[in-house]
C-alpha cells in the first residue's frame, strides 16, 4: 500500500521520454513480468480508496489476457476495465510515488521519482503518406498492445539530473529490463498495404504471428503483416 503523501512532497517534471510499442501474446506478457519480478502496479490515471490504487500482477495478466482474447476473436476490445489495467505506473520501489487525498477516503496515485509509465497502444495507418503513426488516439486508430515509456531527464524544481544512476533512480534498472527483454523476444514489425512494406520500430512478439491475422481492424484496412 502506497505511503501517503510526504509533508514537503515535490512537484518535479521528466523529459526526454524513451518509448517502446509493443503488441505480445498474453503468455508472452507473462513471460515478461515473470522476468521483471519483483515491482509493483499502481493506477495513477483514477481517483481510488487508498487500498485499490495497486493493481495486482494477477488482475494485470487477467486483463491484458482478456485484451488478447479480443483481438484473437476478431473483435476490438473497448472495455474499460480492460483499458484501466493496460494505463499504469511500473515501479521496482513502491516509494517512488504516494497517495495524493483527494475528498474524503479517496487517493490519486502520484510520483515522486520517475516510473515506467504502461499505457494503451494504438496506431494510425496513413495511406496516402504510406507510414505508421503510434500513439494516435483518433477513431481509425488501430489496437496494438501497450507502449512502454521512460524519461532520462529528471528536474526537482532545483537540478537537472540524468537517471541513470541507479541507486537514486530504481526504476532505471527496471527500464532497462523491460528493454533487454522486448530485443530479445520481440521482432519490429513491418506491415504490408497493397503494394507498400512498410517497416517500423513498433514491435511484436513472436508468438502473435499465430493468430494476428485474426485482428479486426487490419482486416478492415487491408492490412497484413510480414512473418519472419
């Protein structure tokens, strides 16, 4: 449970975002977490009872799995609930953020050093440019899995630091993982549209190549990607 919030508590700003798109399987979600183990989720994007602002890892993979089994369906998943889970906060110390009150027995769920920052991904296929834009939020945008984010460069209101020392920036580390692990089990994807091949950074796990041509809204737009 998140300690609440310090008497001289901070406000700082982080910049210089790294970011990682990721579509995976559910098992493969598993597999990642399993090698992150241990870190906490928090919902820092909802007002909550101090007791519910942690999300667990089991509730996490039973949503995202929910997700998966949407897309595999050839469905697209809108759920709410599936959409809370998927914009979280990862953190390898549970001090890095506190329980900000908000009216009476309510808490928002803020930071006090940098997180990896989860959140719903989607992309936007512009034919006419023949190029991908990720993180675009419109009506034609297309479900990818999550984005994963961290900052470099930390301001305290003071200094400006870099974050890459470990011992006064835990979840430098942690990114740091998250990325190890996306080189190794994960391939950039590059998706064909009529006579175009179009490779991007976005990534996806290997097993996704089983059932992604399931998925609703590429089909719509005539959308295949490359297997390796």
């Amino acid at each position: 449970m998140l300690s609440l919030e310090p008497n001289q508590a901070q406000s700082f700003s982080v910049s210089k975002w790294l970011k990682h798109q990721v579509l995976l399987d559910d098992s493969e979600m598993e597999e990642l977490c399993s090698h992150l183990t241990p870190f906490h989720f928090f919902n820092v994007s909802e007002i909550k009872p101090l007791e519910e602002l942690e999300l667990s890892l089991e509730n996490f993979l039973k949503a995202y799995q929910d997700y998966i089994e949407i897309l595999k369906a050839g469905r697209v998943p809108l759920d709410r609930h599936i959409q809370r889970h998927l914009s979280c906060a990862l953190t390898a110390d549970a001090n890095s953020l506190y329980a900000h009150p908000v009216g009476t027995e309510r808490f928002l769920a803020k930071p006090l050093k940098p997180v990896v920052q989860m959140q719903q991904h989607r992309f936007f296929p512009s034919k006419t440019a023949g190029t991908i834009h990720p993180m675009v939020m419109s009506h034609e945008s297309i479900h990818w899995g999550v984005q994963l984010a961290y900052p470099q460069i930390f301001f305290d209101g003071t200094v400006y630091s870099k974050v890459s020392d470990e011992a006064l920036f835990p979840n430098t580390a942690l990114f740091t993982k998250v990325v190890k692990w996306l080189r190794s089990a994960t391939v950039p994807t590059t998706f064909l549209w009529g006579d175009k091949k179009i490779s991007t950074p976005i990534r996806i796990g290997k097993h996704c190549f089983a059932w992604v041509h399931n998925h609703a809204q590429l089909r719509e737009q005539g959308i295949s990607i490359h297997v390796y």
